[in-house]
C-alpha cells in the first residue's frame, strides 16, 4: 500500500470504532483463521496441519498491518510464515511426509479433560475481556506519527537495548544448541567395501548385497518392496529411511492379479480364434 | 580444737583413697595403712573426748564451719561439723570398734588377694559412718548415710564372684535407698517448714510449726531409720547381709551403721517429742522389730543369722527405748553402746570359729569346740551372758533400764510395751543360749565328713588354702583375731556397769538429749528381779531342747512357727511375690507398651504417609501432555481467581 | 569493638571441621591428632569466656550484635548469661574426650566386607557439632538460634547411620539396617519438631516484628508488646513442641533409645550430654523467656509428662536387655527431672535444673564411654553376654561402678547436688509431684545396680575371661570425668555462682517468687 | 466494529492452540499448535499496543517473535533427534519420565 493511504489509515486508526472495512475485513479473514487453526489442530497429517498454520499466520500478519504494526505484520510474513515454517516442513520432510499419525487416544480420559480445559479457559478468557473495562482507545497514530519503524527503533535501541541483545545472545545460543543436538560425530572412520564385504560374511546372513527395488519393469520405484521368487515382498529391497517412515508399497498381490488378468485375455483370443477358425 | 573435727573424718577418707586408687603396689602394706589411719581417727577422737571433758556439760558442744556446700537462693547446705556429747559416743564406738575390727581382718582376710580393696572400704565406711555423725545438718548427715549404705554394699558383695552376696548387696542397698526416700522427704519437709534443715535452726524452732507437719517429718525419718536399722517393715535385708565377711558383720551390720537409725531419732528429739503420734508408731515398730528378730534368731540354724536376727531385735529395743521419749533416749544410746561391744563381740567370735571350721556356718554342723578354741570359747562365752542380760554384764544395765523405760510409759500401752520387752529378753536368752550350747557343747558333729556343704557350694577365699573339703581341723586363731575379741569382751563385761553405776552415762548425755525419769507402775527392783527371771526361764528352756538331748545334724522339719522363722517369717516370700514379680511384669508390660503404643503411633504415621504417598505417585504418569492437562487446568483456575477476585 | 570471643568460640570447631576433613585419606592418624587439639583450643576458648563472665554483671554479656538480613530484622546477636557459659563449658569440656573415646570408632573395618569409613569425616563432623551447639547456646536472635539449632541435625544424622559398632550381635547387615532405622527416625522426630518451631518463629516475627530475644523480652516486661493469651500459648507450645523432642520429654522420647543403641558410644554421649541439652537449655531461656505467661498456664501438664518421664524411664531402663538401651532410658528419666526442676518456677529448681544439665552431661559421658570400652571388648551390647567382668577388668568395673552411682545421684557425687536441688525446688511448690518424683531415684538405683550384678559380679563368663583392663589412652578419657563428678559433688559453688544470678533472671521473666518457709527458722 | 475483537480472536486463537497441545500426539504438530498460541499472544499484543496508544506492545510482540524462533529451532532439533533415537515422533513414546 502506498504511504498516503498508510497515513490516512493511521488518522483513521485514532478513531474509537474502526472503519466498516476494517469491520469486513476482521470477519472474514478472522473467520478463516479460526477455520485455519481448527484444521492446524485436527489434521490427521503434519503437512496439512503445517500448511493450514501458515495460513493462518499470513491472515494474523495482515491483521497486525490493520492495528497499525506495519514492521511486524512484514516481520510475521517473513520470519514466520517464511522461515519457520519452512523449518517445520523440512522436519516433517525428514520424519515423513505421509506419516499421519492416529488421533486415536491412548491415554485415559485425556481428550475429555483437554476439552474440558479448553471451554473452561476460553470461556474464562472471554469473560475476563468481557469484564475489562476497555472502552478507551488512543490508537497508535500519534504513535506511528514518526513512522512505524522509526518509532520501534527508537524504543528497541534505546528503552530495550538490553533485552535485544540479549534476545540476540539467545538466539545465537538456540542456533549452536540446534546444531550440537542435531549433530552426530561419527566415532569411527566409514567402513570401507571390502570390510563391509567381511562384515556381512562374518554375520553370515544376507552373504550378497541386498536385492535391487522393483522386479517388474512398471514397478521400479524405489517404495516399492521386490518380491521373492515365491511371490513375497521382501523388505530388504526399500530404503532404511521409507522402512522406518513405513511408506512401503506391497504389491506382490497386484503384480499376481496382473498375471492372472494377461492369461485370462489370452485364452480369450484363443477362444475368439479357436470359434473363428470353426466359423469358416 | 574444733579444727581436728575434719581430721577424724579426713584420716580414713584418705585411707580410703590411697588404698583404692593405690594399685597392686600397695598390696604388701595396704592393711597396715588402713590399721592406722583408723587407729589415728581413734586418737584424734580420744583427744576431742579428753578435751571435753575438761569442759564444763553446757560448753561442750564444739563445731567447725568447712565451706559454703550448695549455695543458691534461699537454699543453704553447709559442709559443718558439730561435736557433741552424743555425736562423741558414736565417735569413740565406731573408732574405738572399728580400730579393733580392722585389726581382726588382718588375720581373718590373710589369705583373700584383694585385701587392700577390702581396707579401702572399711575405711570408706569408717569415713561415712563420722560423717554422719558429726554432720550438723541432715543434708551432710544424708551424704553420710548413703555413704555407709555405699560402704555396706561394696562390703557385702565384697566376694562378687558369689552370685548370692551380689544379689544380698544389692538387696540391701535397694532396701536402704527406700529408706532413704524417707530422710529426703523428711529434709524437704524441713526446708519448706523452716527454709533450712541445720540441727539448730530447724531442733529449735521446732515448736513454732503445727504438729501435723512435725508428725509427718517424725515418720519420715522413721522411715528412713527403719531402712538404715534393719527394722519392721524394711528388715529384710540384714540377714542376707551375713553373706558379706564377718568382720563386716560386726562392724557395719552389729556395732555401728545398723544403730545410725537410732542416732537419727535421737538426734530428731526434739521433733520427736513434739509428735506423740510418731512416738507411738516408733514405739510400735521397734516392739514389733524386737520380737521378730528374736523369734527368727531363734530358728536359724546359720550362725552368723542367728546373730543378725539377734542385732535386729536388740536395735528393736533401741528404736523401742527412743520411741518412748525422754524417758528413754538415753538408755536407747546406752544400750547402743553396750551392744556395740558385745555384739561386735559376738560376731568376731562367730568368726573365729568359721575361721576354724572351714568356714562352715551351720551350727548343727558345730559342737563342742570349747577344748579346741579356749579364747574364742571364753570371749564368745562372755558376749553371750553380757547380751541375755546377765546379772553385773553390761547388757544386764542397758537392756533392764529399757524395759523400766518401757513400763514407764504408763497406761495400758506401758503395760504392752513393757511385756513385750520381758517377753523379748526372754526369747534372747533362749536363742543365744542356744546358739552357745549348739556351738561351744554337746558331741563333736563335725567328725568324719566333709564341711563343703551342698547349700554353700563355694567357700570363702580365706579357707581355701586350707583343705575346705577335708575333715576340718578346728584351731585357735591367730593373735591378730583374738586380741580384739578379748578387748571387747572386757567392754562387754565392764561398759555397762561403768555407764549405768551412778548414772555417769546419763548425766554425760542429758545436755543433749535431756531426760526426765520415768515412774514406772511396778517399783524398779520388780522389774529387774522380773528381767532375771524371765532370762533364766528362756536359758532353761533352751537347755532342755540343745544341751540334754543331741542335736541332729540335719534340722528337722520343725513347727510351723519354726519354718516360717527360718524364712525370715515369710517377709522375703511376700517382697518376692508382691514387690519382684510385680515389678517384673510392670516394666515387661512397659517395654511392649512402648515399643507397640508409643513407637507404633509414630510409625504407624510414617507407614501412612508412605502408602498414601505410593497412591498419589500414579499421577506422575510421565506423559507430558498430561502434565500439561494439569497446567492448563492450573492456569484456568487462576484466571477464575482472579475474575472472582475482581467480581468480589 | 573488643575481640568477638563468642563468634571465636564457635568459629574455630569450624574451621577445625573443615581442616579435618580436607585431610588426606592416607593421613588418617594427623586427622585424628588436628581434631583433638581443635577440640582443646575450643576447650582454652570456652575457658575464656568462662574467665571473662562476670556473674554479678548484665544478665547478656560478650555480646556482639549485627546485622545480617536487615528487611525481616534478622540480626547476628550473641550473648551469653550464667546457663549459657555453664553449658558452653560443658560441651567444650566433653568433646575433647568423646573424641578420645572415640580415637578408633571410625577406622576402617578390617573384619568382614570392607566398607569405606571415613575417619576424617567422624571427627569433622563432630567438630561441626560442636559448633553448632556452641552458636545456639549463645544466639540471642531466635531466627539465629533456630537455623543452628535444626543445621545440628545433618551431621548428628550422619554420626548415628554412619558409623555403628564394630562388631554386632546380629551382623553387620542387621546392624546397618538398624542404624539407618534410628538415623532416619533421630531425623524426621527432630525435624518434625523443628518445622512446628518454625511456624512458632515466623508467628512471632508476625507479632513481635524482630526476633532478637533480649528486645521482645523488655518489651513484653515493659508492656509496650502484648500478645493475645491465645496468640502466645499457641507461640509458647510450637517452641516447647521441639525443645520437647530434644529434651527429650515423654511421649517424644522413642529416638533417643534407637539413636543412642545404634550410635557408638561417643556419639551416644554427644547426643544424650551435649546436643538434648539444646532442648532444655532452650526451654529456659525461649518458653521462659519470650512466653512466661503461657508457661504458667502449661506448668500443670509439662509437670505431669516430666514426672511420667522419670518414673517410666526409669522403669524401662530396668527392663532393658541392651546396655546402651538402659543408659538412654536413664537419660530419659534424668531430662524428667530437668524439666521438672525448670517448671517447678522456684530459684532451687532452676538452679538445679541448669546444675543437673552440667552433671549429668559428666555422669552419663562417663558411664556410656566406659560401657562403650567395655562393648567394644565384647563384641556386644546385649547385658546377658557378660558377667564376672569385675574379676578380670576390676579398674574398668569401678569406673563402670562410679558412674553408675553417679547416675543413681549418690550424695559425694556430683548429680546427687543437682537431683537433690530439683527435687527440693519442686516440693516447695508442688510437695505431691515431688514427693511422686522421689520415687525416681529408688527406681535410678535399681537399673543401675541391676545392670552392674549382671555385668560384673557373678562368676566370670568365659567370653569375657581374657577381657583386657582399661587402657591408657581409655583411663585418660574417664578418671578426668570421674575427678569432675566428685569435685562438683563436694565443691559445686564455682558453678551455682554462675548459675544462681541468671536463674534469678529466669525468675524474674516469668515474675515467680520463691515460696516461703512458713516459720523463719533462728538462722 | 469495536477493536475488543481483536482479542476475542486472540482469545479464540490461544485456546484452539492450547487444546490442541493437549490433544495432538505427534511433537510436530504440537509445536505448531505452540506457535499458533504464540501468534495469539502477538495479536493481543498488538490490539494493546493500539488500545494504549504506543508501541511498547508491538516492541513485547517483537520479542516474541525472537524467543519463538529460537525456541523453534532447538524444540525441532529435539524432535529431530528424539525421531533419531526411537524412529517416532509421539511425545507419548518419551515418557521416561514416570517413576
């Protein structure tokens, strides 16, 4: 938006009530985000759930634009919905995408009292903001009148200089501690082929490699498990990691139904040769 | 001269001192040490004596202020020394006794390896015992007395190593402690009557008080005397203090401490006199004691019980004669005096012949010794006749004025008292002459058999280089023994005469007891012909069961009345199943109460807060969501505070 | 400001705590050698304090006053009057020979599975004991007093479950169990009385608004503070509850028996002569002190468990089968008649009161450490394993013997001066309680002549025949005890000159006169 | 419209995000549902901000921010390594924490 309307929405800001497109504006998207947080919570899969939170948070930053928190609402779209939920998604990336967990619970009673909670503290907050006597608004014009950023600036450099830098030493401490949990020193050198080779002959199971993913040429993906020469998947064949997420396709029984479908098609032409041969 | 007060009492503490902390080193001389340094408290006593005699009666009266003992506000116990004629009778016995007696043990623990440990406590003893007669308050006097109770008991149980004279000294301390019971109360008493419990003070201001209070001070030193003196109902101690060593029977448990009661009376005349009730039960108890010892003398067939039961009833006579006022303190002490000697006497002889005899105490085990021990015969022979009260004795002085005293009294209860003193002097005769013919006459039982008794298992150390388990050899015992013996014969022949000629001990003790003559119902010369008669009749009579028929060996089964003597007339029984197995199943019950009751509501607490702890650990499920449930929760209830806080 | 003697005096236990335990584990002896001439200097301390107390001056001196948490008015404040410079004297006399006494209670076991005992900390921790001790003798600031006064229960805790006998009846297994049994109970009996105090404390802050002793006392004396009756007898029985269980006083006394059975004997006489002495001590100077009203209105029902005390002691300590069992019953019965002479409220039973703190800190250091040669010979607690000892130990049995008769207060002895005071005090103002409590020293007499037939007469068992006599290093720890035990009981006037005036203090709070004789005898 | 909304949305916001922490298994999503609470604080934040007429709400919000993404980073490099060790990511399987 361009900085004259930013102005004028300032002044407009000071009033008591808000204007009726602030008015809409709330409603609606204050709708969606209520819908965005409900999904973030009862999606059954992680990437849903994240994506829905994303969205959520880009309508939470227009709102703080429309109180007048111009450098936040650009902080919120940028930090927020930029960085750290893209941390998110690449952490459910490693733990598995489609790896939706039940929301089956498992302990007792849990759910009940987490509702119970729930109502009893919203209920609570919006009786406590129903009491509070909040009829005076002073609007952050007068504020903002020096420029959103100037005014933080103003404020974080000098009021809360202290509690910047030390949110600053915090961050780069949270940044190493990720680093050191996340970090894995490997103790011994990487085994080399011909040890490996030994390795497995010593343990005496698996004396060749493991076998290759996919048998048939239509199925060579690398989820899906290659069957044994009787017919039966072999997990060995799949990637430890999709193993572990428990993203392996079985289709043994599709590969033996496809069979069963060619010989039925076959005898079919023989049958239409065979009564076309007696036909002439 | 009042500085040498503290020297009587210094010489044998520092007897006693050295020759306990000594060490083995002091083992070749320490009997000499304790010989003299008793024979010095003797001197120091004798000098005091001749001292005060040079004064005239009133001034005799000499003190020494030590230093302030327990000063605290409104509390005043001094360490001060009074000398009086009284407290120097009891000086001249219990040195004069007690020098001899020492010299005796000399010869008779000759052979016992802890003989110094043994003077060591003699001296202890000697030390108390002028503590507690030269004290001048009763707090000093208390220290005395539960010094020679100390002594007595170290002495008893002297050979430890026999579980019965351990259990005796034990018996007889405990006995004693209850007593003592009594002097404290009394001396509380005195504090809060007087606000301070020194001779003078509280003796003269004794009539300012009502005489309810006097009375129950009266009782309680009563009490106290009882314990001290072997009397009705704590008797039962001094026969089991026969167990420890002769020498000690006749110093401590015949001479001296076993009188320390009837000094304690004396001594309290003035209360005394001002409680006729206390009086009265004084007199009862000492008639009863009188008897009851005289009839258990009369069963025993141990000889050094026989004695005992014999001290018992004389100390009854006395505690008899100080219950009966003024009339009769002084024949109390004279008396005391008298048998101190004869006694002591007596014991010493009976002594000399267990010394002879292997140490065996049983008289029917006994017989015709005169021959073999001619000294012990005529001493022993010569106590005898001065305690039955023989014509011209000194027995024969002491115990007659007693009996007049008693008879004096007046009224039905003179009457009473009076008979059971007759009767009383009957039953010694008979006993004591029985004792004399049992041991002294008849057969000689001891012929062809082994001494070692079953019922005296082990025999004392002092025998046991002798052959204890051959024919015993009976002989006369060596000079250190016998010398003693002879010079207390010469008391018990002369005392009484020199005292009761003239009244010469009367006017010696009237200043501090005061005295008053009785009138007795019956002229005195009835009493005494009386006395003669009934001793004759008692020797008589003895004669016909001991000296015309023979004594068998093994006591017979005996009359009831004889079994139960033998018994100490059941007392002990009685103490045994009132006082031990109550006792017993008092502090079992105890112990289980506490451990159960007492304990187990404690643990029974602890054991609750465990269980109720284990339930509310399964809360702690270790699932963070339902930790952060509680949060939650937590949190929702604080906002509902607050809002509540605001609606209000 | 002069040289700040009192904080010297408990400062240097201390520091000799920690110098003790920073030695090595190889220099075992030095450590043992550091904490007895800590413990002496301590002793040329206390000695001090004693010289420089003037009896006859203000009732509080050397005292020495600072501030220290200044928003709830908690201030260092020490000072010390006659009962504390008697008691200080006391405890620094006695440690010297608790750690004589208990010179090889702490080396390592050679018999059996090793266990690890550290010898430093046995002594560093007696050391911290006695600090501690010496500090809530002297605190004048009640915040003061009862940091020290619960801080004593850490090391007393280790003491009991750390270091029993050497050899048990039943083990060393057993033995362990049991004396983690009697630590933790020792803990949580003294704890819980301390917790209840500190509600006491903080509730006194609430009303008084400082915690220094000597200000609440002038002004409640001056009226310028006044507590609601009910206000103070709540206050008065959240002090007396802990002191109560220090003492300790019937029906809180179920430690001690456990405590003192499992300790080694040192650490049993630490406890019974030094630590308990706490209690009463506190009684005197804080029940008394800060609430003599509320102490009037409890006298009836504290005398009552006083004389429960004595005659119930005594009579378990008759059925004892454990020699230390027996001397801790006696114990009991003894804090009996402390308390009672406390209560009685006349000059002779306080005077006796505080005497009898001092005497039967001797008396029972010297039966307990001799019973605790003789066990340690032994190789048992149980008074049926012995019998005879007197013929072949005859030195160790009468010592045993003195302190047995010290125990039962015979006259000449110390404790009888003591005993007899409590006794006098409480009939001048209660003639049936103290006619009632008499009966203690008949009972005293029979457990302690009980225990001594069992033990050393009768014919020698043969366990004990080859029972060596007492040591030297042994005859230095009891004859100086035994010396004091007849001194004090022919000469007790250097101690009731100190103690008389602050009794009189004493009497003073509480605005009792003594009763007078009803005749005012010819003096 | 009154701006109170604002943080009834807050409100709203904050609860949906509470309860699904307590519902949700799986430690990613219940860091999502952290953050969602987190921006709740932001927006009341922002609505005080307005309401008071200066931006010391706005500066709070600011840090808010900071210490979320922090806390982002090492709660994910947790989950990350909790997934390493017992291949899940239920905050449920990490219940050692019991006795």
């Amino acid at each position: 938006m361009t900085p004259t309307t930013s102005m004028a929405a300032t002044t407009q800001l000071a009033a008591y009530t808000t204007s009726t497109g602030e008015a809409v504006q709330f409603w609606v998207l204050g709708t969606v985000a209520v819908i965005g947080a409900l999904c973030t919570v009862f999606m059954r899969k992680a990437v849903h759930s994240a994506l829905c939170l994303a969205g959520t948070m880009i309508i939470l930053a227009v709102f703080y634009l429309a109180n007048g928190a111009y450098f936040l609402g650009v902080v919120q779209i940028v930090v927020y919905t930029g960085a750290i939920m893209m941390l998110f998604l690449f952490v459910v990336m490693l733990v598995g995408v489609t790896a939706a967990d039940s929301l089956k619970e498992t302990i007792k009673g849990q759910r009940w009292l987490a509702l119970l909670c729930g109502l009893g503290f919203g209920i609570l907050l919006f009786a406590g903001i129903g009491n509070a006597s909040l009829t005076q608004f002073a609007g952050v014009g007068r504020a903002n009148a020096g420029g959103n950023v100037e005014g933080l600036a103003q404020l974080l450099f000098t009021k809360y200089v202290f509690a910047f830098e030390l949110t600053g030493a915090l961050l780069i401490t949270a940044s190493v501690g990720a680093m050191v949990l996340t970090h894995r020193e490997r103790t011994e050198r990487a085994k080399t082929q011909r040890e490996l080779a030994e390795q497995r002959v010593r343990e005496g199971k698996h004396l060749p490699p493991l076998p290759a993913p996919g048998v048939y040429a239509r199925h060579n993906a690398v989820d899906i498990a290659g069957l044994l020469p009787d017919g039966t998947p072999s997990e060995l064949t799949v990637n430890k990691t999709l193993r572990d997420r428990g993203q392996i396709r079985d289709v043994s029984a599709e590969a033996l139904n496809d069979l069963k479908a060619l010989e039925q098609r076959s005898a079919a032409r023989l049958e239409r040769t065979r009564s076309g041969e007696a036909s002439k | 001269m009042e500085n040498l007060i503290a020297l009587l009492v210094a010489a044998p503490l520092l007897g006693a001192a050295v020759l306990l902390c000594g060490g083995r080193r002091l083992d070749a001389v320490g009997h000499w040490i304790g010989t003299v340094l008793a024979a010095a408290s003797f001197v120091i006593g004798a000098v005091l004596f001749a001292d005060m005699l040079g004064k005239d009666a009133e001034a005799r009266e000499i003190g020494q202020h030590l230093f302030s003992w327990i000063p605290v506000e409104g509390f005043q116990a001094d360490i001060a020394f009074q000398l009086d004629q009284l407290s120097m009778t009891f000086v001249l016995l219990i040195t004069g006794v007690g020098t001899l007696i020492h010299l005796y043990s000399i010869g008779y623990m000759e052979h016992d390896e802890r003989r110094r440990r043994f003077f060591g406590y003699l001296n202890l003893f000697l030390a108390a015992m002028l503590l507690l007669v030269l004290a001048d308050n009763y707090l000093l006097l208390y220290v005395g007395w539960e010094g020679v109770g100390l002594a007595s008991y170290l002495l008893i149980g002297f050979w430890q190593h026999k579980p019965s004279a351990a259990t005796a000294a034990k018996k007889a301390f405990l006995v004693n402690r209850v007593g003592d019971m009594g002097l404290s109360i009394a001396i509380m008493l005195m504090f809060t009557t007087f606000g301070t419990f020194a001779f003078g003070p509280v003796l003269e201001s004794a009539g300012e008080t009502s005489e309810g209070k006097l009375t129950a001070i009266a009782l309680m030193l009563l009490l106290a005397a009882c314990g001290k003196s072997a009397q009705v109902p704590l008797q039962s101690w001094l026969g089991d203090a026969m167990e420890g060593p002769t020498p000690v029977s006749a110093l401590i448990h015949a001479a001296t401490m076993v009188t320390a009661g009837v000094y304690l009376i004396v001594r309290s005349a003035d209360i005394f006199n001002l409680a006729p009730d206390a009086q009265l039960v004084t007199t009862v108890v000492g008639a009863v004691t009188l008897l009851f010892g005289a009839i258990v003398g009369c069963a025993k067939d141990d000889i050094k019980k026989a004695l005992a039961g014999s001290t018992m009833s004389q100390i009854g006579y006395m505690v008899l004669a100080a219950g009966l006022g003024p009339i009769g303190y002084v024949f109390a002490i004279m008396h005391l005096v008298t048998h101190g000697f004869f006694k002591a006497g007596l014991f010493l002889g009976a002594g000399s012949v267990m010394h002879g005899m292997n140490d065996e105490v049983d008289m029917r085990k006994y017989g015709g010794l005169r021959k073999y021990m001619p000294v012990t015969f005529v001493t022993f022979g010569l106590g005898y006749l001065a305690i039955i009260g023989f014509p011209g004795l000194s027995g024969f002085f002491s115990k007659d004025k007693i009996i007049e005293a008693a008879f004096a009294k007046g009224g039905t209860e003179g009457w009473i008292l009076g008979g059971v003193a007759l009767l009383g002097a009957a039953i010694t005769a008979y006993y004591m002459t029985r004792v004399m013919l049992m041991t002294f006459f008849g057969e000689e039982r001891w012929r062809n058999r082994a001494t070692a008794s079953p019922d005296q298992p082990d025999v004392e150390p002092a025998a046991e280089h002798q052959g204890a388990h051959a024919e015993p050899h009976p002989h006369e015992s060596p000079r250190s023994m016998t010398i003693p013996m002879i010079v207390l014969a010469f008391g018990s022949v002369f005392a009484g005469a020199f005292f009761g000629v003239g009244d010469r001990f009367m006017h010696w003790l009237e200043p501090v007891t005061g005295h008053e003559h009785g009138h007795p119902p019956v002229s005195a010369l009835t009493v005494t012909l009386s006395t003669v008669v009934v001793l004759v009749l008692g020797a008589g009579l003895a004669y016909l069961h001991y000296g015309r028929r023979p004594v068998p060996v093994v006591a017979p089964r005996g009359s009831l009345l004889t079994r139960a003597a033998r018994r100490d007339l059941l007392q002990d029984d009685f103490n045994h199943v009132v006082l031990v197995r109550g006792g017993e199943h008092l502090t079992r019950s105890l112990v289980y109460v506490d451990h159960t009751l007492v304990d187990g509501v404690v643990n029974g607490t602890a054991a609750s807060v465990g269980g109720l702890s284990g339930r509310l650990r399964k809360l702690q499920n270790g699932y963070a969501r339902s930790y952060a449930v509680s949060m939650f929760g937590g949190a929702a209830v604080l906002i509902a505070a607050t809002l509540l806080m605001r609606a209000v | 400001m002069s040289f700040p003697l009192l904080t010297a005096t408990a400062v240097l236990p201390a520091l000799g705590a920690i110098a003790t335990a920073a030695v090595p584990a190889a220099r075992r002896t030095a450590a043992k050698w550091l904490a007895l001439l800590v413990s002496l200097g301590t002793l040329a301390l206390a000695v001090t304090v004693l010289l420089r107390f003037d009896p006859d001056g203000d009732r509080y001196q050397l005292t020495e006053s600072h501030a220290w948490i200044a928003d709830f008015g908690v201030r260092y404040e020490l000072g010390v009057d006659g009962i504390a410079v008697a008691l200080i004297a006391l405890t620094a006399l006695l440690i010297p020979f608790i750690i004589l006494a208990g010179w090889h209670d702490a080396d390592p076991l050679e018999t059996g599975h090793k266990r690890w005992r550290p010898t430093q900390g046995f002594f560093a921790l007696i050391l911290a004991v006695e600090a501690m001790v010496i500090i809530s003798f002297e605190a004048t600031d009640v915040f003061l007093f009862y940091i020290f006064f619960e801080a004593m229960l850490i090391p007393m805790y280790f003491l009991i479950g750390g270091f029993g006998d050497r050899t048990h009846e039943h083990g060393e297994e057993t033995a362990a169990t049991q004396r983690s049994y009697a630590a933790v109970k020792f803990l949580l009996y003294n704890l819980a009385g301390g917790l209840i105090m500190l509600a006491a404390v903080i509730g006194l802050y609430v009303v008084a608004g400082n915690f220094s002793l000597t200000e609440i006392a002038e002004a409640r004396a001056d009226g310028s503070l006044d507590m609601a009756t009910n206000t103070e007898r709540w206050l008065f029985l959240g002090f007396f509850f802990a002191f109560a269980v220090k003492a300790p006083l019937w029906p809180l006394h179920t430690w001690l028996p456990n405590a003192m059975g499992e300790a080694t004997a040192p650490v049993a006489v630490l406890i019974t002569a030094v630590v308990d002495k706490v209690g009463t001590f506190a009684m005197l100077r804080f029940c008394l002190g800060l609430f003599p009203e509320a102490s009037k209105w409890a006298t009836p029902a504290i005398l009552v468990l006083a004389l429960i005390s004595i005659l119930y002691g005594a009579l378990l300590a008759v059925g004892q089968r454990d020699i230390k069992r027996l001397v801790a019953y006696a114990s009991i019965s003894h804090f009996g008649f402390i308390i009672l002479g406390i209560f009685a409220m006349t000059s002779q039973g306080q005077s006796g009161a505080t005497l009898y703190m001092v005497n039967h800190g001797i008396s029972t250091a010297a039966l307990m450490l001799v019973a605790g040669f003789l066990i340690s010979r032994r190789g048992s607690r149980l008074i049926a394993d012995y019998g005879g000892v007197q013929k072949v130990a005859p030195v160790l049995a009468g010592t045993f013997l003195i302190g047995g008769l010290a125990t039962l207060s015979l006259p000449g002895l110390a404790p009888f001066v003591s005993e007899f005071l409590v006794l006098v005090g409480t009939f001048a103002r209660y003639p049936a309680v103290g006619i009632i409590a008499t009966f203690g020293i008949v009972l005293a007499a029979l457990y302690v002549l009980v225990l001594y037939q069992r033990t050393m007469t009768g014919p020698v068992k043969p366990e004990v025949a080859k029972m060596p006599d007492l040591r030297v290093r042994e005859l230095v720890v009891v004859t100086p005890l035994i010396a004091l035990l007849l001194l004090l009981g022919v000469y007790p006037k250097p101690v009731t000159d100190i103690v008389n005036p602050a009794v009189q203090h004493t009497m003073s709070d509480v605005q009792k006169k003594d009763p007078q004789p009803e005749v005012e005898a010819a003096k | 419209m009154n701006p109170v909304n604002y943080l009834y949305l807050a409100a709203l916001l904050f609860t949906i995000g509470a309860t699904g922490v307590l519902i949700r298994r799986n430690a990613i999503v219940l860091f999502m549902c952290v953050e969602l609470m987190l921006n709740a604080c932001n927006l009341a934040l922002v609505t005080f901000s307005r309401m008071h007429g200066n931006l010391d709400g706005q500066i709070i919000a600011f840090f808010v921010m900071v210490v979320a993404a922090a806390e982002v980073v090492v709660g994910l490099a947790i989950i990350v390594s909790l997934f390493r060790s017992r291949h899940s990511a239920s905050v449920d399987d990490a219940s050692l924490m019991k006795l």
